[in-house]
C-alpha cells in the first residue's frame, strides 16, 4: 500500500468533515460533530475507512453519541443506510495499464443522452453520469451509444469517476475502456481519481485499471 497515497486521502475526507476531523485506530475513533460535513447529505451520520483507520462524523451531539454506540458497541444498524462502498484511488502518476489510442473525447451531448435515456434510472443513478464536471467519453457504434465515462470535480483536486454501460453491452469490456480515457484526462490535469464502488463487477474494473482499494464509506441515519 502506498503511504504517500493513504495520507492524501486520507486528508481529502478530513477536509470534507470539516474543522478538526482525524482519522484514528478502531479503538479509539470517537464520532466528531460536524453538521457541515459533505461526506454524507446533511442529517447523515458518515463512516470513512482508509487503510485501517476510522473517521466518523454526526449532524449534532446526539446522533454522535448513538454513533459511537454503534461503533464500539456493535449496535443494529439504523433503518437507513447507504453502502458501503469500497473506495480506490490512482495516484496522479500511476500508469494506466492499457492502450489508450487517442485521448480527445467522443463529447456529443445527443451521443451521452441517448444513453441515459436507454439506461435504467437506477443504473443511471448509480454511475453518477448526470454531474460529471468532464468531457463524457463514449463508445459509439452503429450510432447508438453503449458506454460513457467522465468525472465529477470533487474539492482537493480529486476526479470522482462516473462509469455507465448498458445493459446489453456489458461483458465486453467497454467500462474498462472509458474509464481509462477519462482516468487518464484527469490525471493529465494533475487530479487525483477516486472510484466509488458498491457492486463487485465496478470494483474489478477499478483494479484492472491499477486503482488501489483503500477502505470504505458508509451512511446511517437514526
């Protein structure tokens, strides 16, 4: 595990908790107050793990008490939960293992929409392709798009990675090859790309192309 590349991360969400957020050993996290956290909407209670230590935040002093049960008594969990998700990264110099031709983006707006409407809202949800702050790369063919890949500008100069193919034209390794191009785009600007993963077909994606899975995320609310 590159250490250089945990304590950037790691920086990158004490910084979206806010003031005085660290991470810390299992046994001694304890939940910070923090009700400008962006780790989780706001009302959220927020667990991120990178590379065995803990960081957890709550809205208000109540909710970090029951989530400080919960994290050292093993309380049930709360009736709304988000994730976990597994969390990878790339370091800005990490070669991609792949060929990547041209890197000038299929950026068609029409192109990209036609796949949204051929997607599942779910799907479409999921990849997180509605907010990407990124030229869209496609995969064409037959003009009817089947894969687009960008990314999000998160704060930190962090590329948050939107990969969605559809349904049909999965098991060809088209994620693979958008996420590579727009990877390699944000890595050409100096960022950091970070993959969010909670089904395992993305998360094998992700390590395919070198991404290194650090920890996790994970949402409650009571």
């Amino acid at each position: 595990m590159d250490s250089a590349l945990v304590d950037v991360v790691r920086r990158h969400w004490e910084h979206l908790a806010g003031p005085g957020a660290r991470f810390a050993p299992v046994e001694e996290a304890r939940a910070l107050v923090a009700p400008g956290s962006v780790v989780f909407p706001a009302g959220w209670c927020g667990i991120v793990t990178i590379a065995g230590r803990v960081l957890a935040t709550a809205p208000d002093a109540d909710r970090a008490l029951v989530l400080d049960d919960h994290l050292h008594r093993d309380r049930p969990a709360p009736p709304a939960v988000l994730g976990p998700a597994r969390l990878a990264y790339l370091a800005r110099d990490a070669p991609l293992p792949i060929a990547l031709g041209e890197l000038h983006p299929a950026d068609r707006g029409d192109a990209l929409q036609d796949l949204l409407r051929s997607c599942s809202a779910d799907d479409v949800g999921e990849s997180g392709m509605t907010g990407i702050d990124s030229p869209s790369f496609l995969v064409v063919e037959d003009g009817e798009t089947l894969a687009a890949a960008g990314y999000e500008l998160w704060p930190n100069d962090v590329a948050h990675l939107c990969v969605l193919v559809r349904a049909d034209a999965r098991g060809r390794h088209l994620a693979r090859t958008v996420a590579a191009r727009a990877s390699a785009h944000a890595q050409s600007a100096g960022l950091l790309c970070q993959w969010r993963a909670r089904p395992a077909d993305s998360l094998r994606v992700a390590r395919s192309l070198g991404y290194d899975v650090l920890g996790e995320q994970l949402g409650l609310r009571w």
